[in-house]
C-alpha cells in the first residue's frame, strides 16, 4: 500500500517514492537538523537538481515566521489585555527560535512536493516496499 501524499510531506519523504528520507539525520538531532540527502535512498532521486533549488524555501519559511509571529502577536495581546512591549518579545522570540529547525526542514519538504517538477511515480513506491 503506498503512502498518502500527506504522511509523506509530514514523514519527510521523497516526492517521487513516497518512501526515502530526505533528510540525514532525524528532527530530534537538533545540531545537524538541516543535513539534506543529496539522493533519495529509495529512488535516487537527486533532490537539489541544480545550485540554487531550495532558494524559494526561503520565501515558504518566511510565511512560516510571519504567520507565526502575527498568531502569536494576537495571542499576546489577548490573553495578556495589552501588555508592555517586553512581553511580545517575551513571547515571540523563544518561539521564533524554537520552531527555526522544523520551519527549515517543511519548507524544503513542501518546496519539493509543490514547487518542484517532481512527480510522484507509484512503480517506485512499489518496487520500495518490496525492498523494505
């Protein structure tokens, strides 16, 4: 049985196989959370085809910290009834450095899955789990 498209973007799997990790090291290894495979182990699929690829990442992360910034601003502000300034940064700034490893890596992953010409192949999917 091959893998939802969501299970895999939420597993961090290759968008061609649906089974190979993109990422070396588990999120939990917080000082090489960012060590990206150069080929699917599954597929082979390479997943920085040329210098640059993870480029728009950036913009995906982006949105990540702004939506997470203005949420947590409104929260504050909420809950705390219009607190001084220090609290906002209280708040927001931990949080923003918290969430740095998991923004980095799903911002690559739905890069991949949504803005990448990558299609996913189910005979690969197949051949995987025969392997596995």
């Amino acid at each position: 049985m091959s893998r939802s498209k969501f299970s895999a973007i939420l597993h961090e799997k290759c968008p061609r196989c649906r089974e190979g990790n993109i990422f070396t090291y588990p999120l939990s290894k917080v000082s090489r959370f960012s060590i990206t495979n150069e080929n699917c182990p599954v597929c082979n699929l390479r997943y920085e085809k040329e210098p640059g690829t993870f480029y728009g990442a950036m913009y995906v992360s982006y949105g990540f910290n702004v939506g997470m910034v203005v949420a947590l601003f409104i929260a504050t502000f909420t809950i705390g009834n219009d607190p001084h300034l220090m609290w906002y940064f209280i708040v927001i700034i931990p949080a923003l450095i918290l969430a740095a490893p998991f923004f980095f890596r799903y911002s690559r992953v739905l890069w991949l899955y949504f803005f990448s010409d990558v299609k996913y192949n189910p005979s690969l999917a197949e051949k995987a789990q025969g392997t596995i």
